[in-house]
C-alpha cells in the first residue's frame, strides 16, 4: 500500500493498553498509533481525519504529561450529536486511539477493561461548541480541546476542482491536482502545525 511519504514524518501516539497486556497482545502493552492507522480506519486522508489525530494527541499529552496515556481509561464527550457532519467521523479516530467506545463496545472482563459507555454525544443544541471533553477515569482530570482546520486554507484553486468533483465531472487532470493539493494541505497540518495552539485550543478543567 503506497501512502503518501508523509504519513510516516507524522506524529506517532504511544499509549500503554492493560487489556492487551493482559491477552498477550503486547508483552508490555504499549501500542503505537500512526496517521496511517487513522486514515485506514476512515478510509481516507482529510483535515478532519488528521485533526481528530491530532486532537487525541493533544489530550493525551495533557492528562498524561507524565506518563504513558492508559488506552482504555479515558472518557469522551462529543460536543455534537454523532450524526451532526463530520462528528462521527471524528469520534471514531478519538475511539481508536483512547479505546472509549460507545455503548457497543467491549463490555470488559469481569469488573475490568470495559470500554462500553466511555464515549458519549450531546443530544441538545445548547451543548453545541468546537471542544471534545476527555476525562481520566483515575484522577478525574479532564481537558477540553478543539481543533479549526480552517486556520490552514485549502489552496484558492481548489474551488473549482472542488465544484467540478461535486457535480462528477471532474477531468482526470483535475483530480490528480485536486488529490495533490488536498493532502499538501494536510500534510502541512500535521507536520507544521501538529503542536500550534492557534489551530489546537486545550483547555485544562479543575
């Protein structure tokens, strides 16, 4: 599978998993998760793919300054309902990496590892806002942090590639230029601006 070089210079999430430490599936239970891992995931490369990456990254590195983050011991809360645009899209890269699942998700080996019930939606529109709530089941720690794509602009030639693709009849020129460009901006996002508070707002909570 040939990803654009990119994805590998991207920033790598190292968290520690009990549950596969348990099973065997690491001896030590750490896990390493990549862009490409997302991107596999959502089936493609976007902002709002490389966002929600980045989003959990920042999280973790604010409830965890110290430490390995512990997959499996977070609580997320969306600040849309999950069919509200690309919400479900970006809870579904957040479940990958901190393991909060909904109410599908594993039900946990007797009084532990469950994941079910971890990860939850607004359902009202007075709780409508741009911040994702993580919270550590441990010490209660939580942050708050939101991510605007927007601070990078897609290149001004897009527009046209764009209303050509969504009308189907885009020229194979034009979507060779308009896939480049898309994940230039992208890959600026995640190589330039992985760390830049004016595209990633975190908000510590007392």
């Amino acid at each position: 599978m040939m990803f654009p070089d990119f994805f590998d210079k991207a920033p790598v999430i190292r968290v520690h998993d009990a549950l596969a430490q348990l099973l065997g599936t690491t001896a030590n239970g750490i896990m390493e998760y990549r862009y490409a891992d997302a991107v596999r995931l959502a089936g493609h490369s976007c902002p709002t793919v490389a966002g929600a990456f980045l989003t959990a990254r920042a999280a973790l590195k604010a409830l965890y300054p110290d430490t390995l983050p512990e997959r499996g011991g977070i609580s997320v809360h969306m600040p849309s309902p999950e069919t509200d645009g690309t919400t479900g899209v970006v809870a579904q890269v957040l479940t990958l990496i901190t393991g909060a699942a909904g109410q599908g998700g594993f039900k946990g080996i007797g009084q532990r590892f469950a994941r079910h019930g971890l990860l939850s939606f607004a359902t009202e529109q007075s709780e409508h806002n741009a911040l994702v709530r993580f919270q550590r089941l441990d010490t209660g720690a939580a942050v708050m942090v939101s991510f605007d794509a927007h601070r990078i602009p897609a290149d001004a030639s897009q527009r046209e590639r764009m209303q050509a693709v969504i009308q189907n009849r885009e020229t194979p020129e034009q979507q060779a230029d308009f896939a480049r460009l898309w994940q230039a901006r992208v890959e600026t996002i995640l190589l330039a601006h992985a760390d830049d508070p004016a595209l990633l707002s975190i908000v510590a909570l007392g």
